[in-house]
C-alpha cells in the first residue's frame, strides 16, 4: 500500500532523530543539546506548509488553557517578527542578521510542542551538510568553535539523503496540488492559524481528521 504524505513525512522526522542520536554518540559530550539551552529556539526560519500542518495538530490537541496561552505568545511573537523583517520577508528569504526573537513553543526552556516540532530544529545542534551549498559543515558554535575538526566519514551520505528525500517529498506535495500559502509560514502562524488540512496535500476546506 503507498504511504500517504504525511506518513512519509513522520518517517523523515524520526530519520533526522536518528541522525541526531547518531551524532551525539560519534561525538559524545561535544553535543551539549539539553532542556534548558534554547540558543536554536531563537532563529528566524520558515516551515513547509506539511509542518505547519503538525504544528496545528500538537496544538489543538493539547488542554484549550494551554493552547490559548501559546497562542497569545504566538500573535505577539508575529507582530514582533513583523517589526523587524518588515514587507521583505518573502518565501525563502533570510532574516536580517543578528535576527533574534524567542519562538513562541519555548516554555520553561523547553519545547511546548516538541514531537511534532519542524525538521530544522530536530536537526539544529548536530553537524550538518546541504549539498546546495557544500562548501561548508555547519555546526552550532555552542557546540562546536570554529575550527574544530569534524571527523565523520558517514555524514555526507547520510544528510545528502536526507536532504533528497525532504526535497522529494516536497516535490510530491507540490504535484499533487498540495495548498501552497502566498506568504511565508512559521510556527507561530501555524498555531495561531489552523493548517491541518495541510496534512496531506488538501485544500482549506478539507480539514484533517
């Protein structure tokens, strides 16, 4: 039976845990990743609408007194990300630098949203390679100085794949007319708005089940 969008979008999710796990055992305690550090929680960075989706599923699944006390964080959070991107935040775009602003799911040092939270912050922490820009390992300086030597034979292989298959799966989104939102989106927008009918590629009027 062919998976559905979304389910290949659950097992992309739980690669790029595995691919987390692998890291912090190959590099040990270099990978300080704990409740409490929140450096990656504070970077501008958009979604897809599929994440949106999962984003509007965690919070409308948790207690209303709960959800509507994300939600109000979520409406200051876009005004303030409003100020300082201002009209020039369009899809694909990159914040102004020094951009900094606390996500709206960072509670108590921690992630209110943290299973179903986007691919960018399961993979933030670890070293990573994009091979459409493979002139350089990234790596977050709290965990790695500048500099420092990165030894990983399988790391290449490993999140060029992963790469491929968040692309593809994009690919297959768009084909299959998947809803594709005129403005960028963020996790603050998918808590605030509802995109769960994004799930699985449907249109607004096809909300998920």
């Amino acid at each position: 039976m062919e998976q559905t969008l979304g389910q290949r979008y659950q097992e992309l999710r739980a690669a790029y845990d595995e691919e987390f796990a692998r890291n912090r055992v190959l590099h040990g305690n270099r990978i300080r990743c704990a409740r409490g550090c929140s450096d990656c929680c504070h970077q501008l960075f958009q979604i897809t609408e599929i994440e949106a989706a999962a984003v509007s599923v965690a919070v409308r699944e948790m207690p209303e007194e709960r959800a509507a006390r994300l939600r109000a964080r979520a409406r200051v959070y876009r005004e303030q990300r409003a100020r300082m991107t201002g009209a020039e935040e369009t899809w694909g775009s990159l914040p102004p630098e020094g951009s900094r602003l606390a996500c709206p799911a960072l509670e108590d040092g921690a992630c209110a949203i943290y299973e179903h939270r986007p691919l960018i912050c399961r993979k933030f922490g670890i070293p990573l390679w994009n091979p459409d820009r493979p002139g350089r390992v990234y790596a977050c300086e709290l965990n790695f100085r500048p500099g420092d030597a990165i030894e990983d034979g399988a790391l290449i292989q490993i999140q060029t794949g992963l790469h491929e298959r968040a692309k593809q799966l994009q690919r297959d989104y768009n084909e299959a007319g998947g809803y594709r939102d005129a403005e960028p989106l963020n996790v603050a927008r998918a808590m605030v708005e509802d995109f769960r009918f994004a799930a699985e590629g449907r249109g607004p009027g096809d909300m998920l089940r």
